[in-house]
C-alpha cells in the first residue's frame, strides 16, 4: 500500500515531445541540441523531413495527446475513478517534464510515479527523463517514483505480436523469403562503457516479439543515428536492407519495439527513407502498425504504475 493512503497519485507521462509547427522546427532542434542553434543546412534538412510526413500537422503530439488520455482512462478502471491522475510532460517541447511535476504540486499532489512513452531503458533516453522529473519533484517536495522499463510486459509482447502476424500477412504469409527486421533509435557507441542496458532490452523484447509469433527469420538492427562526429551504435537499417538485398531478400518487414507512436523517425525514417532504399533493390518493405494509444500498451503501462507504486504485483 502506498505511504499516503488513499490520496490521489499524480502519473508523469513522459514523451519526446515534436514543434507545434513549422515555424516552431528550430526552437525545438536548438533545445535537442542542448541549446546550440543548428546551422541554415541541418534546419533545413529537418525541416524538409517534417514537411514531407506532416503537411503541416505533428502526429506525435495527438498521439501523445490520446495516449495520455487513455492511460487516464484504463488507470480509472483499473484502479477506481480519481485515485491516479495523469500529467504529461515532454523532453524537448512544452509542456516540459518540469511544467508536468510543477502542474501536479500545483494540484496539490504529494506522490507521484513517472513513465516514458518507451518500453526499453537507456541512461542517455528513459534515464534522462526521469533525473528531470525527480529534481523538479524534489524541488516541490513530491515523492516521486521512476518506472525504468517494461519491455517484456506481456500485454507489451502481445500487442506486438498481433502487429507482426498481421504485417505478414499483409506481405503475402509470411513466407521464408521475408525476413522481420526489429529496430530502433540508435545512441552513441559510448553507453557501451557504461554496461548499458538499452541493446539487450532491445533485443529481448525483439525475441519474446519473434517468439511469440513463430517468426524463424529475424535480426535486430539500429535506425534514426545522429551525425554528431561520434561512433553511433550499428549496423544501421540502410545497411542492413542493403546486405539482406545481397543475400537474395524479396521482402522485409520492420517492427519498430523502441517506439510507440506514429512520428517522424517512422514516418519519415522508415515509410519514405527505408522504403525508398529497399525498392531501388527490388525489395518489398511494410512496418507494422504503431501502437499508439492500442488498449494492450495502456494496459502494460497502468499495470506497470500499480507495481510502482506496490497496488498490484507484475
Ligand atoms: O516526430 C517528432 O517530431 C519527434 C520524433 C523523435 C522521436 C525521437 C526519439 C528518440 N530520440 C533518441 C535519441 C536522440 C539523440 C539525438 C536525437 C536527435 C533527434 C533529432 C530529431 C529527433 N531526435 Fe531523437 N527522436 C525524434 C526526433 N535523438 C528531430 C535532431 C535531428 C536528427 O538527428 O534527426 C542526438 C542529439 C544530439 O544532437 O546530441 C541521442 C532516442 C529516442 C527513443 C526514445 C524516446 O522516445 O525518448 C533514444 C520520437
């Protein structure tokens, strides 16, 4: 039982976060870029990718939207009407990670859980998120609890699952020319050092994925790498079709597990970019669908709040 009865818990949910508009690209590149302004060419190469999937509206931010609201809803049925209220807080665009804490202090909340809207933990991803929420806590005098991962969630792995079957179908059967690639944002080679969790959450979830839907041809492979001058993590998606292309693959479909909504590294990442690639090779490339505000993933994500705070066993 939590330490404050009865009383209300706030529930932080943290996304990425996306500009309100084309006009807003460049303050939100400056803040990823921890407050550097990106030159005329990296604005305009951003911009350019956010133009061709958006036509002037931002998914992420309705989905992040809807997925906040249906958490709300499901902690609601789980739990009894009022006990979890959910506040949303975004890393790189308003309302902040800090206005999400200050908003429920303001509410006159005194306990609190957090989770990110991605299942796998990084200290450079989930960890960032949730060292912002614990010091603006701290400064309000909310105790607050940080949900580092749920990756191997059940109802997470279902969900899943039902997407790949069905992108296979959607390929023709899933016949043993066509090869399921799992992927995700890739980071910088240097977490490696710091024993980082994130690879092998990754591909555990891609195993219990792969499993869980009697796939036999899967790999793992990185997308969406920065160019900062470092080593990012590889092989990189593009590579990856490129080789499997060598090897006489006809068919792929990606399974995006490190991200949950429609956004720009799916959208653009994989439906224009990794599409465009593996055609020019004679490839066929589907994704599955996103999980959005999917009733499983909420339900992985209530269930893993409950836990959080000691109301439910996972
Ligand atoms: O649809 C949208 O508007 C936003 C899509 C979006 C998501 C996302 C998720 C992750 N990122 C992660 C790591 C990094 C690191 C850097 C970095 C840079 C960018 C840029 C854009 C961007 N990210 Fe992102 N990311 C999204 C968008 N990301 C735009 C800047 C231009 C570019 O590189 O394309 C490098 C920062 C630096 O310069 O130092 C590192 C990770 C995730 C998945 C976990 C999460 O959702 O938090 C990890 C969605």
């Amino acid at each position: 039982m939590s330490a404050n009865g009865n009383k209300r818990v706030g529930v932080l949910v943290m996304s990425y976060g996306t500009p309100e508009s084309l006009e807003g690209v460049e303050a939100y590149y400056t803040h990823i870029r921890r407050g550097h302004p990106p030159t005329a060419e990296q604005l305009e190469d951003l911009t350019s990718r956010y133009r061709a999937i958006v036509g002037g509206v931002f998914p992420l931010r309705e989905n992040t939207n809807r997925q906040v609201a249906a958490l709300q809803r499901t902690l609601d049925e789980l739990a009894g009407e009022g006990r979890y209220v959910c506040y949303q807080g975004l890393k790189h665009a308003a309302p902040f990670i800090e206005d999400g804490v200050a908003a429920m202090a303001a509410d006159g909340v005194k306990e609190a859980v957090g989770i990110v809207l991605t299942p796998q933990y990084s200290i450079m991803s989930v960890g960032g998120y949730l060292k912002r929420a614990k010091e603006e806590a701290d400064k309000h005098g909310v105790a607050f609890a940080g949900i580092e991962e749920y990756h191997l969630h059940p109802e997470l792995i279902d969900a899943l699952k039902k997407r790949v079957s069905e992108g296979l179908e959607r390929l023709g059967g899933g016949s043993s020319d066509t090869m399921v690639l799992f992927s995700a944002h890739s980071l910088p080679e240097k977490i490696l050092e710091l024993k980082d969790p994130y690879p092998e959450q990754l591909l555990a979830t891609s195993r219990a994925v792969a499993e869980a839907a009697g796939v036999e041809h899967w790999q793992f492979t990185w997308q969406s790498a920065g160019q900062t001058g470092q080593p990012w993590l590889g092989p990189d998606i593009l590579e990856t079709i490129e080789r499997l292309g060598r090897e006489g693959a006809k068919a792929m479909l990606i399974a995006p597990v490190g991200f949950v909504s429609d956004h720009l590294e799916v959208l653009y990442d994989i439906d224009i970019e990794a599409k465009r690639f593996a055609e020019e090779r004679g490839i066929k490339l589907e994704r599955i669908r996103m999980l959005n505000d999917d009733a499983q993933y909420m339900k992985a994500m209530a269930e893993s709040v409950l836990a959080a705070i000691g109301e439910r066993a996972l």
